[in-house]
C-alpha cells in the first residue's frame, strides 16, 4: 500500500508551486513528473552519483533522497532557475568555454553543487571545488574541465565562429553544448506523451536458474492497473536477439532457463504506481536456482555444466594470429620475458540509465531510445516484432553515455512488445541495479604472454594467450576475440607473433563492447613485457619503445604494410622531455622517502579505426532548402563524444560554408542515412568521410549549376546561393527548384566503406584502413603502508591525423584517461555483489590528475581531412601506464587489475619476501 | 494505505511510536538507497520536523548533539579541537549532498559496520539518549550498536540525543579514514583518536577502529600501552598489529582481506598517534 497523498506547497525557482503528493515521494520525481522540471536528472536514485542535485534552501542535496514532505514550505533551486532570460549564467558559461558538459547528464548536478560553493566562497580554491563537486560523478570528462570552470566563472565566453573554410582544426564550442547546461536537452528519461503506461521487467534474481510461471492471466485480474504481463509465450516475431547478424543466443524473454542474473523474465505494464508496487516476490515465478559458473576457471574446468548446450566446453569462439615463428624466435631471443595478468568485469557506468517510449503508429513502430546504433536497434526491433525494417522507426534521444553499452538493445526489448500489443505509448527507465545487472560490460581477461628480444633491444617475438570472460552471451565477445590479436604486440615491430583468444561463456551478464574491446587489457601484458625486457638491456623504458614502434612502411603483425599516418614516434618524442625530468624527480624523491614512493611509467598502443576486416559503411547527407537552409542529415549517434560538432565542422569545410549556418538532424532512422554505430573509433573517420564526400558532392552540385571553377566561393543567402569566381559572380535561384520530400532543393551525398581485407585462418590481412596511435605517461606516488595509489599526474600523445576540434579531443583524452585510471585501480563489476555505483566504484573528481595532451598530426590520406579516430584510443594505454609507474615506484608487478589498496600492498609485501 | 507522519513535537513523536511500530526516517540517506526500485510503503514517522531535535548545545559538563543534527552541522560548529576527529569524519561522510541532510543519529542508527560516525563517537565517549513511552534512558555507543544494523533501541523508542562528555580542555583528536578512491567511499578501515595531554605525556588515549568487526571497537590494548608515552612525533610507533588482536575481527570481502584490514588498521593506529604527537592530524600528504 502506498502512502496518501497530501497537498505541499514550496518555492521552485523563486516561483510557489503546490503539489498533490505522497510525502515521500522523492523530491526529484515530483520535479521531474509532476512539475515537468525535467533538467534535475537521475542516475542513481541512491545518492551515488549526484546527477540529482538541487539546492534546498541553498544546500546541496540529492533530490532522489528527498522526501517530498520534506520540501513543504522551503526553497528549491534546480538547473532551470541558473540562467535568466534564456541567457546562460556566468557558471554556465564557463562550462561552455571549458568543454565541462560532454553527454551533458552529469551537468546540472554539477552545475548546482558548483552553485552552492561560488554562493558562499566565490573564489574558490581548487581544493574548495573538488570538495564541492566531490559527491556528483562524471563518466564522460575526467572532471579537469569542470573543475577548471568552476575556478573561471568571471571569464567571458568567445563564440564568434570560424569563417567559411576554417571549421576543420578550430576549437569550436560543442554546437549542443547549450541545452546540455541549461537542463534542456531531452535524454531517454526525459519525455514521453502524457497517457504513456509504464512498464518494468521482472528479472532472474539468479545467475543459473530453471524456473516456471505460474497463472498469469489470474495475476493480472488481481492488479487493477496492470494492463498486460508478457511473457515469453507472448513474442510475435524471433524469440532471440543478437549484436550480429548469425549467431543470435539472447532471449528476447527467458524461457523457462535464465543464465544470467538480471536476465528479463516478464514484462509488466500498466500505470505508473501499480508497476513499481508489485514486488517481485508477487509473481508466480517458481525458480529452482543451480551453481552459476563464474570465472573463465569454473567455465573451463572438466565436466563444468554449460551455458550453452550448443557450445561444449564453454567455448564461444576464438581468435588466432600467426606471423614468423614464435617458439624459435623465443628460442633464439637473448632477452625473454613472461607473465601472467588477469582483469575484471568493469561497468560503462554510464551516468543515464537506460531509458526511453514507444509507440505503435499504424503498423509502425515508433521508439524514442538513448542508444548509440539507431539502424541496429531499428534492424533488431523489427526481427522480433516480425515487421519490415523499414517498419520501425528509431528516433534516438540526447544519449547521457554511452562507452559500448548502448550499442545492445535493453529498454527496446520491453518498449518493442508492450507498445506493440497494447497500442498504446509506453515508457521505461532502468533502475540502476537492474542496468548494472542486466547490461554488457568489458571482458575480465585472464592472460599470459611471452615477449623476446635482442641484447640490443630489438623486439623479435611476442606469444599471447587469453581467455576472456564472455559472460552469458555473446553480445561482441567475438569482436574482442578477434580485435585482440591483431592488437596485441601493440604499435611495435614484432616479427614473429602468435596470438590466440577464447571468449569462454559464464553465467556472468554478457561481456559486450566497451571502449577498446579487450585491447586495453591485452596492452597491459604487453607494456609490462617491454618494460621487463628493457630493463634486461639496460634500456630506458622510452628509449626501447622507440627503437622498436612502427613507423611509416612499418609491418603489422597482420602482414599489413603502413604505409600513411603513423605518428607513433613523434608521440614519444614530444613527451620525452616530461619524462626524462619527471623519471629522475621520482628517484630523487624516493631517496628522501620512506612510505611515500614515486614512479614514472609509460605505454604506447595502437588501435584500428572500424570494424576487423569486415565493411563498415557510412553514408551522410547534406541538403539545401528552397529558402537557402542547410541541413545535415546527421546519422552519427553523439554520445558525448562530439560528432554533433565536429560533422558540421567536416560539412562546412567540405563545401565551403562557415558551420554556423548548418542546421542538423540527428539520427532519425526514417530522416537520417545509416552512418553506422558510434563505436570503433569509427565515427570521426569513416562517417566524417562521408560528411566530407556529401559536402563536396554538394559543392560540386553548386559549382555546376552555376558553372563555375573549383575554386568558386559559395555564399548562401535566403532563397538564394551567391558563387563567386574571380571577378565573376553567379545566383542560383533556389525557391522555383524542384523540392524533395524533406524540402531540400539540392542534396549532396557521401558514403565511406574504409578499404579492408578480411583476415585469413592465420590472421593475415588488413584488417582496418587506418589506426589511432598514442602514448601516456603516468607519474604516481605509492603509500606503500596502506597500498594506495594516488595519480599524480597524466601526459598523453596521440596521433589524430587531423586535429578536426582540439578541444574535443582534449576531452576525448580526458574522459578516456579517468576511464582507464577507474579500470587500474578500482573498478571490479562482481556479479550479484556490486550492482550499484556504491559498491562498484567509478573515479570521483579526486581521483583523476591533471593531463597534459599533446597532438600530433600524421594525415590519413582516407580520413576527413586527414583525421582519425580517438574515442578508444584516449583509454588503451593508461593502465599499463599507472602498472608500470607502480613498479617504478615500488618495484611491485601488478597483476590482478584493478590494483586496489588490498592488492598493492599484497605485490609490495611480496617483493621483500622474494 | 501507509501512514507517513511529521509531528512537530517529541512528546506527539513518541506517542505516535507508541500507537504503531513506524520506521524512522531523518535525512533518508540510508533509507532510500535501501529501496531503489521498491515500493516506499513504510509506516513513516519523518523526525526532521521536531522542535529542538538539531544543533550541538554545550550545557556545561559536556555537549549534546541533537538526533537531527547533520554532518554539516557538525562541521560548520564551533567546537573544540576535541572534535576535530569528528569534523574529519564528517566531512569524509559521502559527498556534501549527503553530508547537508544525513544525521549522525541515523549513522548509528543505521549501524552500519562501516559507518563512519561510529568511531570518532567511540573515542569521544559518546552516550547515547533513548525516549520511550516511559521516559528517557541513556547508554554508552558501545552498548548501543550491537551488530551489523543492530541496535539497543527498542521498536518504541526514539534516539533523541548524543552526550559527549568534557574532555580535558587540551584534549586533541583525529580521524583517518582508508578508501579506495577520493570521495564517496565506503571505509575499508578507520581510526579515531582522541588523547588527554598530561605534562607533555599521554595522560589518557581513547582510540577506536571500524570497518574491522561488526561493529567499531575501542582499543584497551592501545589506550593502556600509550598512557604515559611522550606526547612527540614518536608517540604509538611501537603499536604492532598485536594489541589490535583481540579487539578487532575483520572480514575478508571485496574491499580486502581480514589480513589487510589487521595491517593498515595498525598503520593508521600508529598514523594517527604519531601525527597527534607532533601537532598535526595524520594524512601522508604531499605537494605534487
Ligand atoms: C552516497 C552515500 C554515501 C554515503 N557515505 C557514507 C560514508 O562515507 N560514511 C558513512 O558512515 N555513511 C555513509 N552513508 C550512509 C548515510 O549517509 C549515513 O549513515 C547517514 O548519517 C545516515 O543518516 P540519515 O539521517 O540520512 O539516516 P536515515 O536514512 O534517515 O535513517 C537511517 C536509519 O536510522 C534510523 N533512524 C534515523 N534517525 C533515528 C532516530 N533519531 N532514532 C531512531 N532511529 C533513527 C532510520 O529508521 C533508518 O533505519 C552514505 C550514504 C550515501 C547515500
Ligand atoms: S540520482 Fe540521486 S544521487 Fe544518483
Ligand atoms: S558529461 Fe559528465 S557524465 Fe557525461
């Protein structure tokens, strides 16, 4: 039984208002759903992550822990009430200069506990700040920007826009960026038509269970308000669902069997309060739980149950490379060195749950869902339903981080089926523990490796073998297996390779794509190899990795040939000089030292741009209305990472406009070509490609129409586009032209399919046009007492190609850097035990040091003007990084990430007994 | 239909608590974590609209903190260095948000083996006031939290107040607390301290360790070993995991093994003591 109503009165943004409430309802959920104040955000709904924080009567305070009844009588400011006349606060531009909003979900929380600080303490120091923002969390910018924002509220904000020509390599101020500040932005939880029913799923609470369903047409006679509870019996289409094309092993709805905790049994639908009243336990589920399999060990131990009955030995796939001959090379080495490491579960932690509506539109489906693959979702929505492709409409929302764990379908599954047989628009919101339950995560990776090389440093052979925990199914395990051999030497010359992966099926939640597929893991065994072996040529750790790196014509382990865009020395070289004097400022401290140690430590890597070998086409379009407006036809899903920004950016140049005038659609399956998903590192160079090639088809449209020279300048006025050639001047007269069904006049197209050769049985081939390349430096200070490791500061080098927006790429590194940081010291997803950002932790504004970027730029004769990807990129090389300036530090070898206290100290201990 | 009620006064709470069994809700910080994605159906009696429940009051042998009394409240008093150990665990309680609206009340209440409120209370000598349908009644902490979220309050009565003696008027404290990242973390050990000078010496040491049993335990082991000892940077150097031995009962669990918590809890301990002797709180910081 719920609480009665009561009638409250408060002050919201200086104006009364008066609900009609349950007391203790929280405080955010009547902001959001009663008072439609929908920029306070929830990620938690357990003051974890602070996305909900307003002030009440000047403090900060979670909002999702409010009691409603609280409120009564007292004042309540949220992220509407910063600005005033639409214009932005001088907080929120600051924000706005620094980049501080990437998804923008964490923002207005931010925003409100900045505000309470500058309230009382306008000048803050930084320290001030950190404590201020310490209990809001951030998964997307590695918090250095917000910080920084929070320290120049005085500054004034700059928004002239680059001039025609100029977009490409400006440091423009993300084109989204104001709804993101001024609580606007509509996420997946954000709307949704007044009349929408809820739905909520009822999950396995075991990791291995068979289980019955008793009467559920009785269940939902005795639940008025319950429209519908759909079970497996219920599908109208395909009963499994899958991130590719074959293979498909993910039930749409359990049946009978679940193999992982959180997998969906049921879907109830009805009105909001009688969703949320029925606890699990009501249902006539009978579940007879079994011993779940956890850990690769359990999964390939003999006589071990299977997950799947198709799959003996737990064995999902594999992958395998092979180049020169390991065992002799290894032979032959005169220096060897081998390890074993394992990692864990680690959680996206995006800040937005999943969350979004649909509804049926005549024989249509209509979805409104956070996702970053709206033609995937658009595919996978309509096998299960049983209708056309072209019969589903995905309009994605404003997506508050993604990181590879929106690429699945999630909230889609119970949208889909309750939207489609009741007809009516139907709305849902992960709770946290079930989005950390039920959602992908990144591979734990159990992994030995074997690296040679000459006495005077030459590498000569690299041997891999991992194992990786694939969990229940198979979501992108196999594309983890096969990006990590290709991988695995990192950006070195390594003649003679064998490298081999499994992807082995547990009873964990399955193990998906998450920002690097299973190369930031693989790097750690690498760079701690190199390092060892340096050491055994009495080389510096910088000094081998620069005689060894490719370099331009430089062979792969794959066989491929680089020939373009290979800035991987020049990453080193520019941060020599940090290292050489920071190596010997930690010697020096260290002698004076006797708890506290210091360490330096470096790694490189490399990571191909697009799917392994197999087409990953992009296709963007650029239109000009009969009134002279340009609209880009955007398909890239901008999950923070900025493809709002910087395909305008690409456009402008590509056809020679400034990028102010572009207007955008955002992927919108029925409005937008496919660009793809945003994953892959592949956004920027494949679908920035294509904006390039839609921009020049366009321009080249343009120029003929008015006949003109290739130099021609364009300028486009209502109705009109003036071309200038010289001294000559043409108008093209838009408004009597023929229109498209979108109103465009004239249409430019691009499509980019980067140019690869599959992989052979030995994994040879050219697995991707171009790679990423980049180096970090870590510099940290160990307590070698209590095993804690504080980041002291981080350098990282990358080899963009073309630096399209440098300040985007700055936050890229950023944002990658405190993601790799969380994965090497703290974060460890233990299913059934840490479903909830209180035991799963995510690095806070504290923990993440100052970074120092550097760009380099190696053109990429495919790419954008010369650009390539970074997403992954900023976070593959920072653990080995933190690992090896542990070592430097205190001699210890970590080989368990993450290196909690516990850990660290154990390796510290164990390196005086030894 | 749940009730959810918010008397004004404590004599209309009480008999509210007398009527029906309610469950209490203060600052919520722990009780609406507790339900995500459940139904809020509790019987509530919500206490934070009590006259005269929150603020810190001095009455002369010593000082009382009122039930709704928050960690902000907490640091924003102006109290002796006796309080500093709780000044540093309340601003290491979570992040401000929760710091604004969580009780200290609730944090005992709550009992968890990781609260942060416990130890400092501990070494403070902090009792406990209880009022019930008949009358007040007051306990030490240590017989007041009894377990993992087990308590000497019966279903009836209501924590009304925390009494913390006077202590010498030199008596210094502090407050160190172990976790994984910077902020809004749960401790994996903590340590609070308080000691009485006596001409340049220990006069008397009340140290208390949590997160490393059940529930936070004093240390009599500790305390008898230091009475006595130079109040200098050396003080409590020579303490060894030994005199936490039979004291402390640390679990293994994903924040560490029970041989971890044994070994940092002692490094804490002797952290803690040796900063105090030298005039300064504990924290290893250094400028980067
Ligand atoms: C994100 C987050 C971080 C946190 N970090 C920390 C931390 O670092 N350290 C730490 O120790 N705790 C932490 N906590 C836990 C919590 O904030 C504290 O325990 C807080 O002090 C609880 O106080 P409250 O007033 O919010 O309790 P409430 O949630 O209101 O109540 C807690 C419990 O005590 C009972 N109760 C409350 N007041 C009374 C009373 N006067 N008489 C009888 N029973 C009562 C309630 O019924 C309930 O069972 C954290 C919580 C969150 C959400
Ligand atoms: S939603 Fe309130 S703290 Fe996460
Ligand atoms: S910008 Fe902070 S979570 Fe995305």
């Amino acid at each position: 039984m719920n609480v009665m109503n009561q009638s409250l009165s408060f002050t919201v943004n200086g104006a009364p208002v008066s609900v009609h409430s349950s007391p203790v309802t929280r405080l955010v959920e009547v902001l959001r759903l009663e008072l439609g104040l929908t920029g306070t955000k929830v990620g938690c709904n357990a003051g974890d992550c602070g996305a909900c924080t307003v002030l009440l009567d000047g403090r900060q305070v979670c909002a999702c822990m409010v009691p409603v009844g609280q409120v009564q009588g007292r004042d309540v400011q949220t992220v509407e009430g910063l600005g005033a006349d639409g214009a932005l606060s001088t907080l929120q531009q600051a924000f706005h200069k620094h980049g501080a909003a990437q998804c923008g979900i964490c923002t207005p929380g931010m925003l409100m506990a900045a505000r309470e600080l500058l309230d009382s303490t306008p000048v803050p120091t930084e320290q001030q700040a950190m404590d201020a923002l310490g209990g809001v969390l951030c998964r997307c910018t590695g918090y250095r920007k917000i910080v920084d924002a929070v320290l120049d509220v005085a500054a004034t904000l700059d928004e002239t826009t680059p001039d025609a020509g100029a977009a490409v390599g400006a440091p423009l101020l993300k084109i989204d960026g104001k709804p993101k500040l001024t609580g606007e932005e509509s996420f997946g939880a954000d709307a949704a038509p007044a009349d929408s029913l809820w739905c909520r799923v009822v999950r396995a609470p075991h990791g291995r269970a068979n289980f019955t369903v008793g009467d559920l047409e009785a269940f939902k006679a005795g639940h008025p308000g319950l429209e519908a509870v759909i079970s497996n019996k219920d599908l109208p289409g395909a009963k499994l669902h899958g991130v590719y094309p074959v293979g498909k092993d993910t039930p749409v709805l359990a049946t009978g069997f679940t193999r992982h905790k959180g997998e969906g049994v049921l879907v109830l639908v009805g009105d909001k309060l009688t969703v949320e009243s029925i606890r699990d336990d009501d249902l006539p589920i009978d579940w007879s739980p079994l011993e779940p399999v956890y850990g690769v060990e359990a999964a390939l131990a003999e006589g071990a149950p299977l997950v799947h009955d198709d799959k003996p030995g737990n064995i999902l796939t594999g992958g395998f490379l092979q180049k020169g001959d390991v065992d002799a090379a290894l032979a032959a080495a005169d220096h060897v060195a081998e390890g074993s490491w394992q990692t864990s579960f680690v959680e996206h932690a995006y800040i937005e749950p999943e969350a979004g509506w649909a509804q049926r539109v005549g024989d249509r489906m209509e979805m409104h869902v956070t996702t970053q693959a709206p033609y995937m979702n658009r595919d996978e929505v309509a096998a299960i339903l049983g209708i056309a492709q072209e019969d589903v409409r995905i309009v994605p929302t404003a997506v508050g981080g993604g990181f590879g764990g929106k690429l699945d379908m999630s909230v889609h599954v119970p949208l889909a089926l309750a939207a489609w047989s009741l007809d009516r628009p139907v709305r849902i919101t992960l709770e946290r523990p079930e989005s950390m339950a039920s959602s992908t995560k990144r591979h734990p990776a159990r992994m030995t490796a074997t690296a040679g090389c000459s006495s005077d440093g030459k590498l000569t052979a690299l041997r891999f073998d991992g194992d990786f925990d694939t969990g229940a199914y198979s979501s992108w395990g196999p594309t983890v297996a096969d990006r990590v051999p290709v991988h695995a030497t990192g950006p070195y010359i390594v003649p003679n390779v064998r490298n081999r992966t499994q992807a082995v099926l547990t009873n964990a939640p399955p193990a998906g794509a998450f920002r690097g597929f299973g190369v930031p893991q693989a790097s750690i065994t690498s760079e701690a190899l190199y390092d060892e072996l340096a050491e055994k040529c009495g080389l510096d750790p910088l000094e081998f990795r620069l005689l060894n790196v490719i370099r331009h014509g430089g062979e792969t382990a794959t066989g491929q040939i680089l020939e373009h865009s290979v800035g991987m020395a020049e990453c080193l070289e520019v941060m020599k000089p940090a290292w050489v004097e920071r190596r010997a400022a930690a010697t020096a401290f260290n002698e004076n030292s006797a708890v506290l140690k210091r360490g330096v430590g470096i790694s490189c890597m490399w990571y191909g741009c697009g799917n392994t070998g197999i087409p990953n086409p992009s296709t963007m379009k650029v239109g000009i209305s009969a009134d002279g407006k340009v609209t880009l036809y955007n398909g890239v899903m901008d999950i923070g990472q900025g493809p709002n920004t910087i395909m305008p950016q690409i456009c402008a140049d590509a056809i020679g406009i400034p990028v102010n005038i572009i207007g955008q659609i955002h992927g919108d399956t029925d409005l937008t070509a496919d660009a793809g998903k945003s994953s892959a590192s592949r956004q920027t160079f494949v679908s920035g490609r294509a904006t390039q090639l839609a921009g020049e088809d366009l321009r080249t449209q343009i120029l003929r129409l008015a006949n003109v020279g290739d130099d021609a300048r364009i300028e486009i006025v209502p109705g009109e586009i003036v071309v200038r050639d010289g001294d000559a001047q043409r108008t093209i007269d838009l408004r009597g032209m023929a229109t498209d069904p979108n109103g465009d006049v004239l249409l430019g197209t691009g499509t980019f399919d980067p140019p690869t050769v599959a992989l052979d049985e030995n994994g040879q081939g050219i697995p991707y046009a171009t790679y990423g390349f980049g180096a970090q430096i870590a510099e940290v200070e160990v307590d070698t007492e209590l095993g804690t490791v504080k980041v002291l500061k981080i350098w990282a080098a990358y080899d963009v190609g073309r630096a399209v927006n440098p300040m985007q790429l700055d936050g890229q590194i950023h944002g990658g850097v405190a993601q790799g940081l969380g994965l090497a010291l703290m974060e460890e997803y233990i299913p059934e035990r840490t479903e909830n950002l209180h035991d799963y932790l995510i690095p806070t504004v504290g923990d993440v040091p100052p970074i120092e970027t550097f760009l380099i730029e190696d053109p990429e004769p495919l790419g954008p003007f010369g650009a390539k990807g970074i997403g992954e990129q900023s976070l593959i090389p920072t653990p080995a990084a933190i690992f090896g300036a542990i070592h430097h530090a205190t001699g210890a070898r970590m080989r368990h990430a993450p290196a909690t206290p516990a850990r660290v100290r154990a390796a510290i201990l164990a390196t005086r007994q030894g | 239909m749940a009730q959810y009620v918010r008397p004004e006064s404590l004599e209309e709470a009480l008999a509210l608590l007398a009527d029906a069994p309610l469950t209490i809700l203060a600052g919520g910080t722990d009780y609406y974590p507790a339900r995500v994605g459940k139904p809020l159906d509790d019987d509530l009696l919500d206490i934070t609209g009590i006259d005269g429940l929150r603020g810190i009051s001095d009455g002369g042998d010593g000082w009382r903190i009122g039930a709704t009394t928050t960690w902000t409240d907490v640091i924003e008093a102006d109290l002796p260095p006796l309080f500093d150990g709780l000044k540093l665990a309340a601003r290491e309680v979570g992040g401000v948000q929760i710091q604004n609206v969580g009780t200290l009340a609730g944090n005992l209440c709550n009992a968890s083996p990781a609260a942060d409120g416990v130890p400092p209370l501990l070494s403070l000598d902090a009792e406990v006031e209880l009022a019930g349908p008949d009358g007040a009644r007051r306990l030490p902490l240590g017989e007041f939290v009894l377990g993992n979220r087990e308590t000497a309050r019966q279903a009836d009565e209501l924590l009304t107040a925390l009494h913390i003696p006077k202590a010498a008027d030199d008596a210094v404290s502090s407050f160190l607390k172990l976790g994984a990242r910077k902020y809004l973390v749960i401790s994996i050990a903590m340590v609070a301290v308080v000691i009485e000078p006596a001409d340049g010496a220990v006069g008397s040491a009340r140290v208390a360790v949590g997160s490393c049993s059940a529930v936070a335990q004093r240390l009599p082991d500790v305390e008898a070993a230091l009475k006595g000892q130079p109040l200098d940077a050396s003080l409590g150097q020579q303490i060894t995991q030994d005199h936490l031995t039979g004291a402390i009962s640390p679990i293994s669990d994903v924040r560490g093994s029970a041989d971890y918590r044994f070994d940092v809890a002692a490094t804490l301990v002797r952290r803690a003591l040796g900063a105090l002797g030298a005039g300064g709180q504990g924290q290893l910081e250094t400028a980067a």
